[in-house]
C-alpha cells in the first residue's frame, strides 16, 4: 500500500537574516489554513483546523516567501538591556548607562539611565524598575479618572500582554473593578499612557465600546483617538524592548 508522507512544517524560517519561529496553533473552529505574521510576537503563525492541513500550511510558506520577507522587513529590532543600547522612556531615547561602580538603584538623569551591579543581573534590574514606574504613574492616573467620575477601582497592576494594552475586569463589584495595564506603556510618552488609563477608566462606567463609551471616553480624554494611531503605529516596537533574540 502507497502511504503519503505527511508535510513537515518547519519550526523556525531564516529571513533576511533573522532567525523566525513558526508557532502552529490548532482551533476546533478553524476551517482553512490560515498564515500571518506577527510583528509584536516576532514569529510566521500558521492555524490549521484540528487535523491535517500541514501540506497546505506548507505551501503557504512556499508561495508566500516573498510576503513573508517584505513583513519581516518591517519588523522592529531587538533593543536588549545592556550597557550602551537606546531605550524609550516616557517616549524620549535613554542611554542604559551601567558602570560598575554606579549605584544599584537605577537613576534616570539627563537622558542617561545610571545603574551598576552585577552584569548579568542588569536586564531584569531595568525590567523591574521600568514595572515599579509603570506601575506607579498609570495607577495615579486610573485613581485620578475613577475619582472623577464617582468610580471605584480596587486594584491597578502591571503585565506583559500582547493581545491589549489594558483591561477592566469587575466594574459592577462592590469593592470596585481591577483594572490591567501592559508595563511597556511606560515607554511611550504620558499622554499616550494617560488616554489608556481614560479608556479603561470609560468602562467603569459603559462595559462596551457603544457610542456612550466612546462619547465618555473624549470627555475624559480629547486625545484619545490620537494615541490609538500612536499605538498602532509605533505601538509593536515596545514589544521589542528588552529583547535580545533574533539579533540577526
């Protein structure tokens, strides 16, 4: 009896020089093959139903090279914390200035941002710091708006999310809603984070995207649908930040 070989698709492309996974992801609903490229995560995903449609998926990845490497193309780079490399900081260029005989604790000054300790400790030092700050000034803000409008938020964290920059869980609770941020909102500029923490703050109120949320939502903040165009175009850069794969 002839047997197919079934298709192997790879794990990983190199593109232009820079290594790219290939993610594969299997949904119940999912009918066709689908390919995209995402920018934020870095990576070719591929969602095939849940059987078969390797043979396609590698087609896909045949037929669509040149797709492909003109997306790549347009992805950031990779912006590691270590000494000398530029990283935003409420949207203006900071030098990571380790010397050994800094102090620990970071300190942002005159564009630079000074901090020693051991070396190999430095990504997660910055990484934490850069958490803390966030953490501090978007819970001020959500504070600030929910006040304003007789609301109350019971909690204010940080995360690394891809999919949403920020999210309100539990507007209709008693002890008040728990609202989530991404941490690399501290790397773009103020009023970018202060039109987030109005959105969210917009839904203690309306638990939708309806005319009234987004009528609330300018009252709070007239900029609002600026840093949404702000986002979207500089926005998948922040993920790139504190990176230090695919540096090819």
């Amino acid at each position: 009896m002839l047997r197919w070989r079934r298709a192997e698709l790879p794990t990983e492309l190199n593109v232009a020089g820079r290594t790219v996974p290939v993610v594969l992801t299997r949904r119940p609903s999912q009918r066709a093959v689908r390919l995209r490229a995402s920018a934020v995560a870095g990576s070719i995903e591929i969602s095939l139903p849940t059987r078969g449609g390797e043979d396609i998926g590698a087609a896909l990845l045949k037929s669509h090279s040149a797709w492909i490497e003109t997306q790549v193309a347009r992805w950031p780079r990779p912006i590691p914390f270590a000494p000398g490399f530029i990283i935003p900081i409420d949207g203006e260029p900071v030098l990571i200035d380790w010397q050994e005989g800094h102090k620990r604790t970071p300190l942002l000054a005159n564009g630079r941002l000074q901090l020693g300790g051991p070396l190999p400790l430095l990504p997660g030092r910055i990484e934490r710091w850069l958490k803390a700050r966030a953490l501090a000034d978007l819970d001020a803000m959500t504070q600030g708006f929910a006040a304003q409008l007789a609301r109350k938020v019971a909690r204010v964290s940080v995360g690394d999310t891809t999919s949403r920059w920020g999210s309100c869980a539990g507007a209709l609770r008693p002890e008040g809603a728990r609202i989530a941020y991404s941490w690399r909102l501290i790397m773009a500029p103020a009023w970018v984070r202060r039109s987030l923490a109005a959105h969210e703050a917009a839904h203690l109120v309306h638990q939708n995207h309806s005319p009234a949320f987004h009528a609330l939502n300018r009252e709070l903040d007239p900029r609002a649908a600026e840093a949404r165009r702000w986002l979207a175009r500089h926005g998948a850069a922040l993920h790139w930040v504190g990176r230090s794969d695919q540096a090819g």
